[in-house]
C-alpha cells in the first residue's frame, strides 16, 4: 500500500459518504455544504489526476460561486426543510430498484469490460509544470475557439436570463 | 519578439512617433477639449508637434551616425493583393529628415504663434468653439504632411498627399459661412471649394503617374522603382517622359504652378497661420519634395526636366508680376509665393535638387515670417478698428452707428466694409508697431535676396544653376528676382512708411509676446538659414547627396565640381560672383525703383496707383491679374456646367427615371408579383401545403397528449428506466 | 500510479446516487445539486480518461461543462426564485400544471 | 519525497501561521495606534512600553470572557462557522513567496511553501471559498440582523470578486505565468504598478471590499445591523472572526505587494536572499499602513452605491484594463517596443474617463436624491 493508494481510499469514502450525506439530509443548507465537501474531494482527484487548472476551476466555480448561489437561495427563501408526505408514493422505491440496477449494470461494465490492471499514463501528481497549463489555453484558444465563444455567449444568455427573470415588474412591490 | 526580450533598438524605431504625438494631440483635444480651456488645447497640439519636431531632430542626428544611410523603418501591412504588396513603412533619409524637420520646426513655431492668433481671431468673429477645431485640423495637418513626407512608396506618400489636400480644404473654408471680413457669404468656402477641385485635378496627374509606373515597373516602392528607373528609361523612354509629365501635373497642382496656380491666392480666406503654414511653407512645397524624391527618374529624360524648370520659370514672372499689382497684404504675398514655388520648381527642374530643396527651406523660414507678421499687422488693425468703433472718435469719413454684429466685428457695424487687409488703409505702421515692422522688413530683405540674409545664399544657387545650363531659364528667373524685390519695396512702403491713410492704422495697436516671439525665432533663421549651404562647404548639398546618389548626386555637386576644375575666376567655392552681383544690383535697384514711386512721396488716403498712371492697360492687366481667373470661368466651369445640366434633366431624369425606372422595370415588375406569383404559386401551392402540413401536427399531438401527467420526477424516472434498458441491451448483446 | 478503472467506479457511483437524488428528493434545490453531482461524476470520468489516453481533449470538455453547469445554475436557481414567489412553496410536486 | 521534505513542510507551515497569528495581533495595535495618530490622539499606551502588550491584555480578555450560543441556533454550524473563515486565510498565503533560497543548518531551504504552476487561481479559488464562513455565521446565529449581514457579505465579495479576479489577469498577462516566482521575477526591472496603475488601483480597491474593510464595512454596519454577521458571537469565537479579518488583510496585502510590487525583490537581493523576507515585510507595512489610512479617512458608502460602483464602475474598467494590456502587449511585441508604455498610458486614460464619468453621475441632482 503506498501513499497514493491510501490518500485515494480515503478521498473516496469521503467522496462516496458526502454524496450519501446530501442524498438524505433534510435540512437543504447541509446538503449543499456536503456537497461542496464533496466537489473539494473532486478537485483533489482533478489534482491526483495532473489537471491542477481543473482542479482550481472546480473550485472557484462550483465551491466558490455555484453554492454560494445555492446557499443564497435557500436562505432568502427560507426553504431549507420541506414538509412531509408527498403525492408519489411509487416514486422511492421505484427509484431506489432502478438505481441499484444501473450500478449493477456499471460494475459488471467496468470490472469484467475492461481489465483492472490498465495503469494510467504519465507520472501523476507530480505533473507541476508551467506548461501543463500553458498547452490547455493554447488548446482552448487555437482548436477549441468557437465552443469557447459559443460558451461565453451562452453565460452572457444565462446572465440576462436570471436578470430576467428574477426582476420585478414596474408596479409590482 | 517576446515581450521579456522586447529593448529599446535604436532611435529609428521612434520613427512612427512623429504622425502618433500629433495624432494622440488631436485625439486628446477632441475627446477631452470641451473642456479643457483654450491655453491648454493650444499648448497641448503645440507639443504634440514640438514632439514630433523632437523625433525628427532625434532621427537627423542618428542619421548622421549611420553616414547618412537611408533607414526604412517597418511599421505595419498596408496592401497585399496578389503580387501588390503596398506595406506603411517610414523612410528615414536625408531628404524626408530635411522636409520633417521643416515641418514640424516651423509647424511648432506656428502653433505657438496660432495660439495668440486665434484668441484673438475666434473673438473678432464671434464663435469661441472653433478655437479647438482649429488646433485638432492643425494637428491633423501635421499628421498628414508627416504621411507624405516619410512614405516609403508612391502610395504612401499620395495618402499624405491627400491628406494635406483635404486639411487645406478644411482650414481655407475654416471660417465657411463668411468671407474674409466677417460678412456671410460663401466667399471662404468657395475659395476651399475651388483649392480642393484645382488639387483634384493635379491628382488625377498623379494617380495617372502612378499607375503608369505600377504597369510598367510592377512597383510603387521608392527603392524598387528607382533601382529599375535607368533599365526602363533605355528601353522605352516614352514611359519615362509619360510618368514625369503626368506627376509634373500633379506637382502644377499641389505646389500652384501654371496652369494649376489659380487656387493659392484665393486660399488666403484661411486663418493667416494656415496661410502661413499650409500655403507657404509646408503644403505647397510638397510638389518639390515629390521632384527631388523622383529624381533617379527625372534625371533620366532631360526633355522633361527642362519642361518642369521652363514651368517653374514661366511661373516664377508670371506670378512677380501679378504680384506687383496687388492690394491686398496677403495678396501679394500669396502670389509671392508662387513665384518662389516657381524658383524652387525650376530648380529641381533643372537638376538642381538640392539649390531647390535649400530654397524650398529658406523659404519656409522667411516665407512664414513674412505671412505671420502680415498677419500681426492685420490684427493690428482689427484692434484699432475695434478700438474705433468702441470708442467712436471718428477723424476720417463718416462711419454709421453700430448695430449689434451677427457675424463678428468687421461687417454690419460699419457701412463700408474695413478691410484690416488692405494695403491702402495702411501706412506709418513702423511707429505703432515697431516690432513687427522690424521683423517683416527682415523678412522682406531675406526674400528680396539681399546679402548675407538666407534668401540671397538660396536664390543665387538656384540662378547660378540656371546660368550654367538655360539662359533662358535664366533669363526668366532673373526678371522675376527683380520684380520680387520691387514687390517687396512697394508693399514695405505702403505698410509701413508714411502717414496712416485709415484712422485703424493710426490706432494699430503692437502685438502680444506669444505672437511676435515665434516671429523672432523665424527671422533668427530667415537671418542665419544661409549658413546651412555656404560657399566652399556646402554642408546641405552633401547632406542631401547621401539620399540623392547615383546620378543625382553627380549632378547635384555639379556646381561643387565646377568650382573645383573649371572655374572661371570669378566664381569661389561654388558662388558664381557675376551672377550673385548682378542679381543684387537688381534687387537694389528694384527697391530703389519702389523708393521713387511709393517711398518718396507715400500714398495719401484713395489716391491711384501711381504705377498705374505710368504703365496703363499693362498696370491694369497685373491688377487683373491677367484675366486668368475670368479666362477659366468661360473655357471650362461654363461648359461644365452645360453638360451636367444635360446630364440631370435629359439622362437622368426623363431617360432614366421616367422611361428606364417607372415604366419598364416597376411596370413589369408589377405585373409579375401581382398575377403570376401571387394568385397561383404562393396561395394555391404554398398556403395549401403548408396548411396540411399544420393540420397533420395538430391531429398527431392529439392523440400524444395522454402521455403528459405533469410530475417531473416521473419522466425523470422515465429516462433512468430507458438508460436501464438500453444499457442492459448492450450488455447482453 | 491507480488504475483508471478505480476512478471509474468513484465516477459511476456519485453518478447513480446522483440520479437517485433527482428521483427521490421533492426540494428543487437539492434536485438540482444532484445534477450538479452528476455532472461532477462525468467530469471526473472524462479527468481521468483524458491522463489515461494523455490527451487534452477531456480537461478542455470539463472545462465547458463546468461553464455550461454555471450558466445553468443562474438560470435554474432564477427560476425557482420566480416560482417560489408565485406559488409560496417550491415542492416540485405542486407543479404539476403548465398555468403558472 | 523524504521525511526531511516533509519536516521541513511542516516547520515552514507552522512558522508561517505562527508569523500570520501573531501578525494579527500586532496588526491589531499598528491600526490602533495609526488611527490615533491620524485622529491626534495618542492610542493604546498603558500595557508595556508603548502599548506592545497590548494585544496580549485584549487576547487574554478574551480568552476568559462567557461563551454564548443563542438557542435556537444550528450549533454544529455556529461553532465551525469562525473556523471556517479562518483557514482559508491562513491557507491562502501558502503560495506566497517571502524569498528564493536560503542555506539553513547546511540544507537549502526555499522561502516558501507552496510553489505550483496556478498559483494565481490557487489564490482565486481559496478567496471565493472564505464567503462560506461568513454565510454560515449569519444563517447559523439564526438571528436576522446576522443573516442580512452574511447574505450582504458574500453578495459584496463574489461582486467584487469578478474585478479582482481581472485585475490579477493583467498581472499574470504582463507576466506571461500564474506561478507567483515568475511573477515576481517579471518584475526585476519594472514593477506592474507602473505598467498597470489602473489594474493596481482596482486591486487595492477590490481588496477593500474583498476583506470587508472601510469604506466598505457594509456586513458589519452597525446603525444598520447592529454588528453584522458577528452579532452573536463573543468570547474566542468572536476572536477567530477577528483573527481572520485581519489576517485576509495581511495575506491579501501580501498578494498584491507579489503581484504589482515587486515581491520579495529589491535591491541586493540576488546577494542576500535573506533580505527578501525583509523588503516582503517593508511593503506589507506600507500597504497596510494604506488599508489603515482609508479606514480613518473615508465614510461608509451605501450599499446599493457599493454594488452599484463594483458592477457598473469597477468591472467594466477592469476589462477595459485586460483588453488594453492585451493589446500593449501584442503591440509591444509584434511592432514596437514602445508600445508597452501605450499600456499604463491608454490604462490612464481609461480610468481618468471612469472617474470624470462617476464624478458626473454624482453631481447629477436626481443621483444625489436618490
């Protein structure tokens, strides 16, 4: 067992425990901090993985901005508990069956599909270099412009969306 | 270049920043003008320019590092369709140092000079907002002149050449709803009108000469055309003659020779420091650049070259005379111009391109002192005749009560127009504004030609040129040196001897420091301008002669050579003694001549001319100046406008609209969507599908709708079901 | 250096209990963080995909989609704002009518 | 990777937090005692010579005062929530670089912790993590006035957050790299203060509101909401807020003494990197010194001017910076080496436009009514 192995073992079960956590807090609040613990553990695998710009993106984004969005949310409306009872009883259980069946479906797929000893390329962790990022913006101007602008025209779209749509009307308290 | 390896390479790099100070000026003043106040918007374009004439000095001295050695300094792509490859490069020889620093020197001393100018000027005629217009087309100018100027191909420079053309048009026509005293009229910007549409067509020379070089030369690159100038000239000397007639066109427009001459003199409407600066030291000499930059191709067709000097010559009298019959201070100075332009013409003409570049420098020197003093005096008088009309002590004829003024001062307070630019409401200034007075006189002896001032050391390079290769040509210039002498003599008598012949002329006032401190810096240089090309050394000859190599070199020290080999004993290092003698003669006698007429016993208020009485219809004709204006108006402008009045009605306007437009193709077109489109493809085809098609939709979702329960979560549960299936699909298959 | 396979299984199962958030829970919010979990899932597969096959491809798709994910939220969370003022309660069964 | 790298880590990350805990506490006399001097008064001055125990009499009162937790507050929340605004800043100064290397007990040590090739969005990523605590301090005291001041907090830094965030952009472009010693290495001859005073001006001023300092103090406004987010904390806890306050202000004065001055870098230091670490503590006195000097001089804008001035001034001016120093530098390297000072020239211009047009906003009367 060397470090790598332990500190992935333990990100997992954190990662794994945090989702649980989300999946079955009642309070919306705390589903949304396990959550960020969760996308934290993410950006450590990004880190493991050699992608650290991800890794800070994943952060800054989804930490940083998305939840603090959630956590707005929740607080100003005052729904962090919803009340009991609900008008699909069918619902859960069917879920819970079909969900169990999808992750039987995925382990058979991954461990009798595809060998268990294919080792990732490239030295891991170690991945420190400048150029690393370097080659991702230059991938990300060069070859990958147009979905790039497409998608600054579609954040562009969303932010007068959310204006929008939130904005009160004239008259209206 | 990385930007960690980016360094400071050199000074030629600064090259780009002669047209960017100006620029950063008038873009500064235009968005921040409003409301900055006039001394800053005017010291603010004058550096701009002081700027500009800082990077020329910078560059003439890394100029002289290298020997002289012409830099192109790469700037930016222009150009690049197929073969053509036109890009904006900077040419940094001797010849364009020469002509930025001429024009960014005198272009700052003007500035300064246009500051106290135009305080005055935008008062007098009541529109304070255009003090800043004026500085921003200022700036603009010497932007564009600094384009012509350091162009690195034919194109480039006809851009600045444009560009100036378009400055000149804008400055001429700056006071645009009145004439030169104030009135409305459209007198200003008929006379822009008439500059730009004279320049058009010394353009059209041009453009022709260009594109007659690109067909034959397969380039409009300085270095590219002239390295293939001797090969094409051998095999077919037409071309050659073609392209330099078809620029000397060009040169007959910007530069005001005959036949293209006529627009300078009405292009006094402007400001006086445009005249000054546009139409006497900078603008108008562009022509003269363009010849001495062409000269590896002048020098290959002598016939042409004796064409442009027999030009020059015939311009240089033709215009002395007029300007001897002239009133108007401007005026006569204007159509002095001309004639000098025709000295510097017939110069390069000759071959003589660096006689003609140093006069074209002189020239700038003095030529702008004379116009902005002329243009002190002209305030001088506005003050008195403010002076006046405020305080009401009349002595000479009767002038009505004031009314409020609409446009200014000069017009609708008076009867009878004041024409502060008359020379026969002048006299006896030399008391009331010593300083000015002082200052023209040093002027007007500088232009005269009278030793040791820079116009004598000039001239006479010119003339001894002359003498040495066409007597006629000579003979022209020298006449026309004597009536540039007598010229001067008339108009300094009348000025500024005597007595005041209109009461604002007695109460003249001096000008402020701003303005006649810049003059005294121009006539400092009008002084020492000689010793730029002094005998024996020749400093600007050689100066010139690292750009102007090969056989204009050879021909440029051609007057050095004589004085070295064959010299007869009456020349010395380089000075031809008999004909630097004899002009001066001529020149005192003409200013004696002028002493007899006007000096001795001064014009009294609304006497004739007294050369009028002697000389008769001749007197008449120079007044009249040769009917040339009156001669055009009916050869051309008349018939002009015959044809376009054709054009509009009969073409235009019954052929084509009535007939072509209306009838034939709105009729059918008409016809056309009305029946066939309408009534049988678009409702019976179309409509008809398209409606089916809508009919088939609504009939299909009717029978879908059952589907929709409305819970999200279940079609949700609905997708997960379908991943299930498919992946369990794939699985086992 | 840890075979691909073990981030697969990481991936596949925030995945599923991801897609069991968005079935199971009533609270929009939550629902939506679910899919916030989801896509984090895809994302970490498409990471490790990428160091696998040493290509670039995958980061730069994480990239986007992190992006999209953003402008996702805005709008989403806007729009349970909007509803949440009308209708007083966000339970994503009460809206179950297409009339506001 | 050794056991002597790891003890090395761990002295140096000890050291470090040791250096920002204590800075906190003498950051806390330096403000005292320079807003006394500014409002003529002389400061704390009783508790050793010149009041350098000070800090140590207010920690101890501290330390001994009743520890409060309203009753029906999220506790688990209320207690973690100070932890959680206090580590990112302590953790965001880890890629901070005090100096190059030094030779200490016969090993090299580098003068920093942390040195990976994103440091700059390491230092984004943290910074936008620090919101969570004060969101959760005011949503956990489940006091209004709290909750207001929490929901007010993070609006104002993820706000401000965006014109930070672009500012470091200019820097990192000027630079050509996000490693903060590649930073600091640009900047041997020149400091991007000079190339990008605008940049350097939005950064000292997104700071402000960034660490919730005057005159942007709006989550702590106490005519309006009594003390903000802090309002039911007291004793140590209250301590750990404070703490954090004021160690954001010595980490993020840190950063842009990194990012525009120069760093570590001063004269002879090649030759003495120890003088590094020093030259770092001269510039962070300044800075803060200028963080001080705002607090004392400047009143409390209103709220929906200070969103207002972050979104409609500050962003926009921030990516007029981006896009002229992108261009300077295309120019600078494609044309002409002149044109890098087009950049602090155009960047001028650019903000002396921003400031004319808010000077006009201002002086409009309907503006000054509403």
């Amino acid at each position: 067992m060397d470090f790598t192995l332990i500190l992935f073992i333990v990100l997992a079960a954190v990662a794994v425990l945090t989702a649980i956590g989300m999946l079955v807090s009642r309070n919306a609040v705390y589903a949304a901090l396990f959550l960020v613990l969760n996308f934290a553990t993410v950006a450590i695998f990004y880190l493991m993985l050699g992608a650290p710009f991800i890794a800070m993106a994943q952060v800054t984004v989804y930490a940083g901005a998305i939840m603090v969005l959630f956590l707005f949310v929740i607080m100003l409306l005052g729904a962090e508990k919803l009340p009991k009872g609900g008008v699909l009883p069918w619902q859960r259980p069917l879920a819970i069956g079909l969900a169990a069946v999808l992750l039987a479906e995925a382990g058979y797929l991954l461990f009798q599909r595809i060998q268990m000893t294919t080792e990732l390329a490239g030295p891991g962790l170690e991945v420190n270099s400048v150029e690393a990022v370097r080659t991702l913006g230059l991938a990300l101007f060069n070859q990958y412009l147009l979905p790039f602008e497409v998608t600054s025209v579609l954040l562009l779209v969303a932010m007068i969306g959310a204006i929008v749509l939130t904005k009160k009307e004239k008259g209206e308290a | 270049m990385l930007l960690s390896e980016v360094t400071n390479t050199g000074f030629f790099n600064l090259a780009p920043w002669i047209i960017f100070s100006p620029v950063i000026g008038l873009l500064v003043n235009i968005i921040y003008g409003g409301r900055m106040g006039e001394k800053a918007i005017g010291w603010l374009a004058s550096a701009a320019s002081g700027l500009a004439f800082g990077v020329s000095v910078l560059l003439a001295v890394s100029l002289s590092g290298v020997h002289g050695e012409a830099q192109v300094v790469l700037f930016a792509d222009w150009i690049r369709i197929g073969e053509l490859n036109i890009p904006w490069n900077f040419r940094v020889d001797t010849l364009s140092v020469t002509m930025m620093l001429v024009v960014s020197g005198v272009g700052t001393l003007i500035h300064i000079y246009a500051i106290g100018y135009m305080h005055e000027d935008v008062r007098f005629k009541n529109d304070l907002g255009r003090y800043r217009r004026f500085f921003v087309f200022f700036n603009l100018f010497i932007v564009m002149m600094m384009i012509l100027v350091s162009g690195d191909s034919y194109l480039m420079l006809f851009v600045g050449w444009e560009g100036v053309g378009l400055c000149s048009f804008l400055l001429i026509g700056f006071w645009y709803e009145m004439d030169t005293l104030g009135r409305p009229s459209w007198a200003n910007s008929n006379a822009a009108k008439k500059a730009f549409i004279v320049n058009r067509i010394g353009d059209l020379g041009f453009i022709l000469a260009a594109m007659t070089m690109f067909w034959y030369f397969g380039s409009l690159q300085f270095g590219e055309v002239f390295a293939q100038a001797e090969e094409i000239a051998a095999h077919q000397p037409l071309v050659m003659i073609a392209i330099t007639l078809f620029m000397l066109i060009g040169v007959a427009g910007k530069s005001a020779q005959i036949p293209l001459y006529v627009w300078l003199p009405d292009a006094m409407a402007g400001p006086t420091p445009v005249s000054a600066l546009i139409h006497a030291a900078t603008m108008v000499t562009a022509g003269i650049y363009l010849v001495a930059r062409s000269a590896p191709l002048y020098v290959t067709v002598p016939n042409a070259q004796y064409i442009v000097a027999l030009v020059g010559a015939v311009t240089a009298l033709c215009a002395a005379t007029i300007a001897v019959g002239q009133y108007d201070i401007k005026k006569v100075l204007a159509y002095s111009t001309i004639s000098q332009l025709g000295f510097m013409v017939a110069a390069v003409g000759m071959g003589a391109f660096a006689a003609g570049m140093f006069h074209l420098v002189t020239h700038a020197f003095f030529k702008a002192l004379l116009f902005l003093s002329a243009g002190s005096v002209i305030l001088g008088l506005e003050r008195g005749h403010h002076h006046l009309a405020h305080h009401g002590k009349s002595e000479m004829p009767a002038e009505a009560a004031p009314t409020p003024p609409k446009y200014g001062h000069g017009s609708s307070s008076h009867n009878e127009a004041f024409d502060p630019g008359d020379m026969r409401n002048m006299g006896g200034l030399r008391k009331t504004m010593p300083v000015t007075f002082w200052l023209y006189l040093i002027g007007s002896l500088a232009l005269a030609g009278i030793f040791p001032l820079a116009g004598f050391w000039s001239k006479d390079e010119i003339l001894a040129d002359a003498q040495l290769h066409y007597p006629l040509v000579y003979i022209l210039l020298t006449i026309a040196a004597f009536f540039t002498a007598f010229y001067m003599g008339r108009q300094n008598w009348m000025v500024f001897f005597g007595k005041a012949r209109h009461d604002a002329a007695a109460h003249a006032e001096e000008s402020p420091k701003i303005i006649t401190v810049p003059l005294m810096v121009l006539a400092g240089l009008s002084i020492l301008g000689g010793a730029l090309n002094l005998p024996y050394l020749h400093t600007f000859t050689h100066w010139l002669g690292y750009t102007l190599g090969g056989e204009g070199a050879e021909v440029v020290a051609e007057g050095a050579a004589h004085a070295v080999e064959a010299a007869p004993w009456y020349v010395l290092g380089g000075l031809n003694l008999a004909v630097a003698g004899l002009s001066t003669v001529l020149a005192l006698a003409a200013i004696y001549i002028s002493w007899i007429l006007y000096g001795r016993k001064p014009l009294t208020h609304g006497q004739i001319d007294p050369l009028k009485k002697m000389l008769g219809p001749i007197f008449t004709g120079m007044e009249r100046k040769w009917l040339v204006d009156e001669i055009y108006w009916a050869l051309f402008v008349d018939r002009y406008v015959d044809v376009s009045r054709f054009l509009a009605d009969v073409i235009d306007w019954r052929f084509w609209h009535d007939w072509f437009h209306d009838k034939f193709i709105a009729g059918t077109y008409n016809w056309l969507s009305n029946i066939a489109l309408d009534k049988v493809i678009d409702t019976r085809g179309i409509d008809a599908f398209f409606n089916g098609l809508g009919e088939m939709t609504k009939q299909a979702s009717a029978s879908l709708r059952r589907l929709q329960n409305g819970f999200v979560r279940s079609y949700a549960l609905a997708v997960l079901f379908g991943v299930v299936v498919i992946l369990g699909y794939l699985l086992i298959r | 250096m840890l075979p691909l396979t073990y981030y697969l299984v990481i991936s596949a199962i925030l995945f599923v209990l991801g897609a069991l958030g968005v079935l199971i829970r009533r609270n929009p919010l939550i629902i939506f963080m679910s899919v916030e979990l989801m896509l984090n899932a895809a994302n970490l597969a498409f990471v490790a995909f990428a160091r696998s096959f040493d290509v670039l491809t995958g980061q730069i798709f994480v990239f986007f989609v992190i992006a999209v994910a953003a402008a996702e939220v805005a709008v989403g969370l806007a729009l349970i704002v909007v509803i949440f003022r009308t209708k007083h309660s966000i339970d994503v069964d009460l809206m179950s009518s297409l009339k506001g | 990777m050794t056991f002597a790298l790891i003890i090395e880590w761990l002295i140096k990350g000890f050291v470090l937090v040791l250096v920002l805990l204590g800075g906190f506490a003498y950051l806390t006399l330096y403000e005292r005692k320079a807003l006394a001097r500014i409002q003529s008064r002389i400061g704390p001055n009783r508790a050793g010579p010149w009041g350098i125990l000070q800090p140590i009499a207010d920690a101890i009162k501290l330390i001994f005062k009743e520890e409060l937790i309203p009753a029906r507050a999220d506790k688990l929340l209320f207690i973690l929530a100070p932890v959680v605004t206090l580590v990112p800043a302590l953790v965001i100064t880890a890629v901070v670089p005090w100096g190059t290397e030094v030779m200490m007990f016969g090993r090299k040590v580098t003068l920093y912790i942390a040195d990976i090739n994103v440091g700059v969005l390491y230092i984004m990523s943290v910074a936008s993590i620090a919101v969570y605590g004060v969101v959760l301090a005011g949503w956990s005291s489940n006091n209004k006035y709290a909750m207001m001041g929490g929901l007010r907090s993070s609006a104002q830094m993820i706000s401000y957050e965006i014109a930070l965030g672009l500012s470091f952009i200019a820097a990192i472009m000027l630079a050509g790299s996000m490693r903060m010693l590649d930073i600091v290495e640009a900047q041997r001859n020149l400091w991007f203060v000079l190339l990008q005073p605008v940049g350097t001006a939005i950064f000292l001023i997104a700071t402000l509101a960034e660490v919730n300092r005057p005159p942007f103090d709006m989550p702590e406004a106490e005519q309006e909401l009594t003390a903000g987010y802090h309002t039911e904390y007291s004793g140590m806890k209250f301590a750990l807020l404070f703490m954090a306050e004021y160690d954001k202000m010595i980490a993020i004065s840190a950063i842009g003494a990194t990012l525009f001055f120069g760093g570590f870098r001063g004269p002879f230091v090649d030759m003495y990197p120890w003088l590094g670490p020093v030259y770092m503590l001269l510039k962070l006195v300044i800075l803060l010194f200028g963080m001080i000097w705002v607090r004392a001089t400047w009143p409390r804008i209103r709220y929906d001017r200070l969103m207002a001035f972050g979104w409609k001034v500050m962003l926009p001016l921030a990516l007029a910076i981006v896009f002229v120093t992108a261009a300077g530098i295309i120019l600078a390297e494609q044309v002409n080496p002149l044109f890098l000072w087009s950049i602090p020239i155009v960047s001028l211009l650019a903000g002396f436009t921003a400031i004319m047009m808010l000077y006009r906003t201002l002086r409009r009367k309907e503006y000054a009514r509403a």
